[in-house]
C-alpha cells in the first residue's frame, strides 16, 4: 500500500509517529486481507452470529413490520431505505409485497447477510385466542412454493436439501399503524402482536470488497404470490475508513511534539 504524498510528508515527523503509523497501516492491510474472504452460504442448521437461522428469521419479520410505510425496506423502490434500523450483527435484506424490485445499497465488508427467498407470517388479531396450529391453518400454502431461487453473482445459493424455517412458537412484532394501512389495512393490526413466520431464507458470510449482483425470489401458487428481487449490493475495501483515520492521527501528530504525545485509537 503505497502512502500519498501528503502522508509520506506528514510521516516525517519523528520515529514514534512512523512506528505507529506502520504498524496500523499493517493492522489495515490485514483486515483488508481477511475481507477479501468469500465465505459462501451459511448451512440454514447452522447459527449466525449467535442466532439461529429460525432467530434471524423472526427477527427479519420484527425488523421488517416495525418501520413506517414511508421508510419500510420492503416498500422500497430504490434502496434507499435498506439500512434503515439495520444495526444489527447480520445485516437484513428486504423482499418485497409481491412483483419485482431493483434495488442498490451498502453492506459492510464482512458482515453477514440474510434474506428471505420467499415467506409468509400471520398475525393474530388481540383476542382471536388462536393457538399455534389455528395461526398456521392461515398459511398453509408454504409448502408448495415453486420457482425458488437464490443466486449472488450468477453463482446458485440454493446448495443445502432445504431453506425453510418455521416458527415453533408465537413471537411478537410491533407494527405502526403508517404499515398496517398499507399492508393490513389498518386496525386491529396495530401495535404489539403475536406472530408467526414461515419460508425460506438463506444467510451468506463475508461478502468481498466491489458491486454485487443478488437476486432471489418465487412463487407461491396457490395465492398466486410471485416475488423477485435484483439488489446491487455495494461492498467498500474494509480499509478505507482505517487509511483516513491514519491520515488524521499522522496531521495531528505532526502538529504536535511527537516525544510528548501518546495517541489512542478508539472505535
């Protein structure tokens, strides 16, 4: 990794500020060599950061009905709104309510992904006293999903015998009613709410630095249910935010006595 001008100037200050510098642009250079790992489909039996793939997929749904119709990912057109309460360890990929999208975001180098193929959910209505199997006789049309597909890059995802997770209990979401007027029409579907989710997702690991292509989707015949997605999904070089925070740590140094100062680094 070659230095600017500006930062070989700056470098000059003295032996500590090289020392530092030198050994950070090392703890760059490394992080960015283990970026650039594609780590490839995550097993569906297997956990992801902590949580297993039933987890993840109850907390897409939490994720997915708790954000105003405005800024929901799943009525985004453009991808504007993907990283909108996206915090978390695994970063959250929208489908849609049905038809195709075309969407482009950002996802950080080596953070996990998670998407549905395609799913579906009920949400009881407060006092219905609908038991688990009342809740999914409402969507008993998982099972017969055709077309499933899932590809990163033009590269199949779709590796392992199957996909689908299914909830074994109730969880709760917490829908704004902006959402539930356009998804449910309104009230009672409003506020906090026992659900239930069923589909087939898929979690990749460690996307590499550069544009992606991802594209998943499927049909649910008996509801004539079509989704398809097409996400450019942009990665940056891990390094980059490291190289302007040494620049800045370097200008500093410069403009203060190096033998006297001790620089920290923090997160």
């Amino acid at each position: 990794m070659k230095p600017t001008n500006e930062l070989s100037r700056v470098l000059q200050a003295g032996k500590s500020t090289r020392t530092f510098a030198r050994n950070l642009a090392g703890a760059i250079a490394l992080f960015g060599a283990v970026g650039m790992t594609q780590a490839g489909v995550v097993d569906p039996t297997q956990p992801v950061a902590g949580s297993t793939q039933l987890q993840l997929a109850e907390q897409w749904l939490q994720w997915a009905l708790s954000i105003d119709a405005a800024s929901n990912p799943m009525l985004d057109t453009t991808g504007a709104y993907a990283h909108v309460n996206n915090l978390g360890p695994v970063f959250f990929v929208a489908g849609n309510t049905g038809g195709s999208s075309t969407r482009t975001f950002t996802v950080p180098a080596g953070k996990p992904i998670f998407f549905p193929v395609v799913t579906a959910y009920d949400i009881e209505v407060p006092g219905a006293g609908c038991d688990l199997q009342c809740a999914f006789a409402w969507i008993p049309y998982v099972g017969g999903a055709t077309g499933l597909y899932a590809r990163l890059d033009g590269q199949d995802l779709l590796t392992f015998p199957s996909y689908r997770q299914t909830s074994t209990a109730f969880f709760t979401v917490d829908v704004p009613a902006s959402l539930s007027s356009v998804l449910f029409g309104g009230p009672p579907y409003v506020g906090i709410l026992d659900a239930i989710v069923d589909g087939y997702w898929v979690a990749v690991e460690g996307l590499t630095p550069g544009p992606h292509t991802l594209e998943f989707g499927g049909t649910f015949p008996d509801i004539s249910f079509t989704l398809d997605v097409t996400d450019t999904v942009n990665v940056p070089e891990p390094g980059t935010l490291g190289l302007l925070l040494l620049a800045a740590v370097a200008a500093s140094a410069r403009r203060r006595p190096v033998a006297t100062d001790a620089v920290s680094v923090g997160t």
